[in-house]
C-alpha cells in the first residue's frame, strides 16, 4: 500500500471527535464506553478527572489511559484539551428540538425533520473536512489512467456504487457495477495492472465487497476501500482508503446520513476525474444529455 494513504492513529484532519467515532470498532469494549462518553459530550469528557470518566464508563484509569493512546494521545491530560478546543468549536443544532443527534421516543415529526437535516448536513460537512486531499488525488489520478474501473458495493452502499458507475460512464470512462457477488468476483478475476477496483463499505466489514477487492487486487488492479472506519477489515485490502464521517441515528444504521457522505466523495473523485480532461468530460456529457432528451416530457406538455 502507497504510504500516503493509510491512516495513522493521530491523523485527525477532521477533528478529535470524528478521529475517535472513525476508531471506535476497533476498540476493545471497555475503551469503546469511554470513547462513547467522549463522543456523546465532549465538554462533559473534558471537565471530568480521569477518575470520573473511568467510573461513569464502568472500567478502570488504566483502560483511560490506553483509550488515550489508542487514539493517539499521549495521556489523559492531552486528551483533556483537545477536548476542550474541540468543544469550543463543536456546531450546535441551530433548532433546540435536536438533542445530542439522535431522534427520542414519543419525537413528533417536526422533531424528526430538524435532527434528521441536522445529522445529514453534519455527515457531508465533517466528511468534507476529515477527506485527505492528497489521497484523493492519488485516486483520481488512478481512475483518470485507468483502462477499466469496477465498483463493488452492497446494500445501501451498492445505491452510491451504481451511482458512482453512471457518473464516470456519462464522462466515457469504462467502469462497471456488479451488485451479485459471482459476477462481481468473475469481473475482478480479469482485471489486471492499470486497472481500478473501489469496493465501498460503511462498516468496512462486508465481506462479498472485501472479497471481491481481494481478488482484484491479486489480479494487480489498484484497489480503493471507502468506509466510514479507518481501521476495518477492508481497508487490509485496499490501496487507497478514504474514509466518510457519518454517525447514524435511532432507526438509521448504516442507511442514510453514511449513503450521503459516501456521495460527497464519490462526486468529489467524480469532478476531480472530469476536471482532468474538461473538454472531452463536457462533450461527453453534452452527447449523453441528447441521447436520452427525447425521453423527457416537453414544457408545453406538462402545462397542459
């Protein structure tokens, strides 16, 4: 793997909280109650002595402490700034109705509405300010050679793959989705150098798109990972990872405020391939507009 794109344990680009939420499967259980109390309330984490976060996590001032270096502090005290300027800077919810991000029982649809716009349009800001601009370019420089890019991705995620696929064929880029795992597998079986392989993963867990990247990346292919969790299984296969940062809500694991920030990227790289050749993206988009434009309901007839 290029060493530009892998992800140490004190790069936090897009601040503490987002760094420690990316971090948090990786965690032993004891260290993910005290990275759940952190991240719940950063102030709260910040006035507390190491004494009190350990007995509001049920665990002792030694996990504390190895919290503290598993997510690339030198000790509680370092941890207690940063928490305190992270705080200092935290967006609030602009409506009072939203607490703590997540949707309460008995919540009206008023309520809904206000925590679901809050946590979606924080997934795509905090996704856009953690995203490693050099590891982008890396990507984009490899989908932009590429001679043919397949995209593996499964439930929700397979929506932003299929996304992703329409976007560069619309620009002539030769790129495939595959959503059954034995084609999926069978395609990757024939790529090769110069070719890309991006398997997309909320979790990074999935093992048919991990699979499939594996076998992409024996075959020679480049291989990009994008998932929300720095340190998952896929990012083992994976070349190039770029990472989202999306916390689900009540009712919304994995679905929805994490398909919207895996879109940011997918249309950063998108605008970032068409923007190397501009001429030949717009007259391919240009011809792609006109085939499908007799298709489309004329003005006329919809005021009719």
């Amino acid at each position: 793997m290029a060493k530009s794109a892998k992800i140490s344990a004190s790069h936090e680009p897009g601040g503490l909280i987002v760094h420690i939420s990316g971090l948090l499967p990786s965690l032993s259980p004891a260290e993910q109650r005290v990275a759940r109390l952190v991240v719940s309330d950063p102030a709260a984490a910040a006035r507390r002595t190491i004494t009190d976060l350990a007995t509001a996590a049920e665990t002792s001032e030694a996990t504390v402490i190895r919290f503290c270096r598993s997510v690339g502090m030198d000790g509680y005290p370092q941890l207690r700034i940063r928490l305190a300027a992270e705080a200092a800077r935290r967006i609030e919810p602009p409506d009072a109705r939203v607490v703590g991000g997540d949707i309460p029982p008995g919540a009206d649809l008023a309520q809904i509405i206000a925590t679901i716009a809050f946590n979606d349009a924080r997934a795509v800001e905090e996704t856009a300010e953690q995203l490693d601009p050099a590891v982008c370019e890396q990507v984009v420089e490899a989908i932009s050679g590429a001679g043919r890019i397949d995209i593996y991705g499964a439930g929700a995620s397979g929506f932003v793959a299929s996304d992703f696929q329409q976007k560069l064929h619309r620009i002539g880029r030769i790129a495939f989705y595959f959503p059954d795992v034995h084609t999926a597998l069978t395609s990757a079986a024939l790529l090769g150098r110069g070719d890309v392989a991006i398997g997309i993963s909320h979790t990074g867990t999935t093992s048919d798109v991990i699979e499939v990247l594996e076998q992409a990346r024996t075959r020679g292919a480049a291989t990009v990972a994008l998932t929300n969790f720095p340190r998952s299984p896929i990012t083992d296969v994976a070349d190039f990872v770029l990472t989202t940062a999306a916390r689900e809500t009540t009712y919304r694991s994995g679905a929805t405020a994490s398909r919207l920030a895996q879109l940011t990227v997918v249309d950063c790289l998108f605008v970032g391939v068409a923007a190397r050749n501009r001429a030949r993206a717009r007259k391919a988009l240009e011809a792609t507009a006109e085939a499908v434009q007799s298709h489309r309901v004329g003005a006329n007839r919809r005021r009719a």
